[in-house]
C-alpha cells in the first residue's frame, strides 16, 4: 500500500467516525439550547394531553364542551381521538417531570426514525444535520408535539412496506394518535395491499373498542363534531392553511374558504396521481405530505414530516432539496406579538409541502421511464456520497 493511499484510507475512516458522531452531537446540542431556553413554553402541547387523561381519571368529559373558533389553545382544548388520552394515563406517573421527559422521549423518536429510514447511511447523517437547522422540528419538540412519533411511525412503515401486518399496526396507531396517518390504510389499498389495509382496520377498532372502555362511546361522538369544527379556523392564529393565507391576504371569508377547499383538491388529485402511476415508494412519500394537507388547520411543526420525502429524494441524488426545510425558519416570524402578521411569510409552511409534493411526482415519472436494473438508470438514480462531496 502506497503512502497516498493509506492517507485516503486513513482520512475515510476519520469520516466514518467523525459524521455519525458529530451530527448527532449537533442536533442534540440544538435540542437542548431549545429546551433549556424553553421556559414556561416547554411541554406547551403536552399539557393538553396531560389534561385530557387526568379528565379520564376524575371521570369528566375529555373533551371541551365550550369548543370554539380559538380550537388548540394549551393548556384548554384537547383536539386528539379519545385514545391517545387513554395512552397518556401511564405517562402521568411522572408527576412535574412529565413534561420535560416527553420532549426528550420525542426526541428520542424521531432519532430512531432517522434510523429506520430505508437510504443511505450517509443520507441518515445529512438528514439529521439538516433537523438540527429544521425550525418544525426543534419546535414540535420543545412544545412535546406529536409529530416527531408520526415521523417514527411513517419511517417504520416506509420500511415495512412490504410486511402487511407492520403496515396495518402503524397505520391503525397513527390514527389513533392522530387521525391523518390513517391514510396509509388507504394506501395499502390503492397498492394492493389488502392484507395491510385489513390489519389496519381490525387493529383499529380493536384498540379504539378499547379504549372505549375507559372514555365512553361519546367521546367518539364529540371528536367526530371537533374534527368538523376544524375546518372553520382559517382566521385562528398559528394556523399556515392556504385558506389562512388568503384570508390574511384580505380575502373574504368565503373566498378563502374555497382557497382551502382547492389546496385539498389539488392534494387529492395528487394523491390520485401517484397512486395510479407512481412506485409504492414514491405514492407513499406522496401520501405522508398529503396527509397533513387535507384538513386544517396546518401548523408549521408538520413540516417535521417532510423530512421523510426529503430522504427518499436525498437518496435518489436531488441534494438540493435538502434545503427545503429551513424554509421553516421564516414561519418563526409569522405570528409574532403586536406585530402585524404576513400572509407572505406565513404561505411558506403551505408552499414547502406543495414544493415538495411537485418534487415527488416529477421524481416520480423519472423513476418510472427509468429501466429497473440498467446501468444507465442506476447512473442516473445514484447519488454521491456524502464522503465524497466532502473530498474525505
């Protein structure tokens, strides 16, 4: 071995241990400057959920009956399927420390989703340095939102794709934590994969009827009238719908009602697309980016599921796509207080997911003239390695 090619050797292994190492090391140093600098903030979703269980444990209503156009505000309103109340009972066993702990378990989730992703180990790496800068994500996590576990739950079905009873339990428990992945049921269907969509189901109302036990069919009833009432926040604050927008924009109420209606037929008829043409891979990236675009209200913090289609293009060598995400800074300065809020900086949450959505059907229809197993399609489909991008 000459000299030069042992000072290559020598300056990949360094890579291989300073990569792993040093962007983990970096998000969670971002995550924890976010949590420390958190102050009452911190867990500030969680407490709905606390809420709702110790509600279910004095035997009241789970539910707000006084529901209203300010839907969301924590501590108060609980806007999740009666369920996951059920599954947050245990967690209170934590006392004053449960709040904090859930924003480091979300953490944790969405670290061993990045595992679970099918790519390229140096894509792993890239994705997690990109989280670190991904305002969503260290946001959903100092707030102890859900979206970092919808992140794990969509990443192992994204690798279990072909396993139908992996499918079909993500998909029944995602919905009941929160009901847009429940249109990975629909999914398995539109794929042909029956077997999944009726694992999902029967999962489904095996733990809802039993968690029906605890919360009362009622409780059904009264989410079924909040998921509705949903659908009428275009003017609330926090809220990024493209119904929003139009309406910040000085649209009438009317009109931005029928922007909200043409975004989700434009997410449908996207959804309809790649389920007809498109790989299961890539419909299944679509599904995950529609399934936050059909109801609002949408938050800025969904945005932490782009990362999932962001791997999968990462992975096909779209590097540049990367740099979607940290669109989501801009929305840190869109409901900022005694300011006067842009419909500019607050369109682009919507436009990150419908940019990323384009992304995958045009990757999508490449991917499909691609001829399976040519050289020519692997040269095309193949993307540099981080390493090398880096001269290591």
């Amino acid at each position: 071995m000459t000299a030069a090619e042992s000072s290559a050797r020598y300056r990949q292994r360094l890579a291989d241990a300073f990569v792993p190492f040093g962007s983990t090391a970096l998000l969670v140093l971002m995550l924890g400057l976010v949590l420390v600098s958190a102050g009452n903030t911190l867990g500030y979703d969680y407490t709905c959920y606390e809420g709702a269980a110790r509600h279910l444990l004095d035997g009241k209503p789970i539910y707000d009956n006084a529901f209203s156009i300010s839907v969301g505000t924590c501590p108060g309103t609980y806007t999740y399927p009666p369920a996951f109340a059920v599954a947050i009972v245990p967690w209170l066993i934590f006392g004053g420390a449960a709040a904090g702990l859930w924003c480091v378990a979300m953490a944790a989730c969405f670290l061993a989703g990045v595992a679970l992703l099918p790519v390229r180990r140096d894509v792993r790496w890239l994705v997690i340095v990109v989280a670190a800068f991904d305002w969503p994500l260290l946001y959903a996590v100092k707030l102890g939102q859900v979206e970092p576990l919808l992140f794990l739950g969509f990443a192992a079905a994204w690798r279990g794709m072909d396993r139908p009873a992996v499918v079909g339990a993500l998909a029944a428990v995602g919905a009941l934590v929160k009901v847009q992945p429940g249109l990975l049921g629909v999914w398995a269907l539109a794929t042909r994969r029956y077997r999944a969509a009726g694992v999902a189901l029967a999962a489904g109302l095996a733990l809802a009827g039993g968690a029906s036990l605890f919360t009362g069919l009622g409780a059904w009833a009264t989410y079924a009238d909040l998921v509705r009432g949903l659908g009428g926040t275009l003017s609330a604050a926090h809220n990024f719908a493209p119904g929003t927008v139009a309406h910040l924009a000085g649209a009438s109420d009317g009109a931005a009602t029928a922007v909200q209606l043409a975004s989700v037929a434009v997410a449908v008829a996207a959804l309809l697309a790649a389920w007809r043409w498109a790989s299961p891979v890539a419909s299944l990236q679509v599904t995950i980016v529609a399934s936050q675009l059909l109801s609002a209200p949408l938050r800025d913090h969904y945005a932490v599921l782009l990362l999932l289609p962001v791997a999968w293009l990462v992975d096909r060598g779209r590097w540049w796509v990367a740099l979607i995400p940290l669109l989501g800074w801009i929305s840190l300065f869109a409901y900022v207080e005694d300011a006067s809020t842009s419909w500019l900086v607050v369109a682009t949450i919507p436009a990150a997911f419908f940019g990323v959505m384009a992304v995958l059907l045009v990757e999508a229809y490449r991917e499909r003239r691609e001829q399976p197993g040519s050289a020519a399609a692997a040269s095309r489909g193949a993307a540099p390695k981080l390493g090398d991008m880096l001269g290591l």
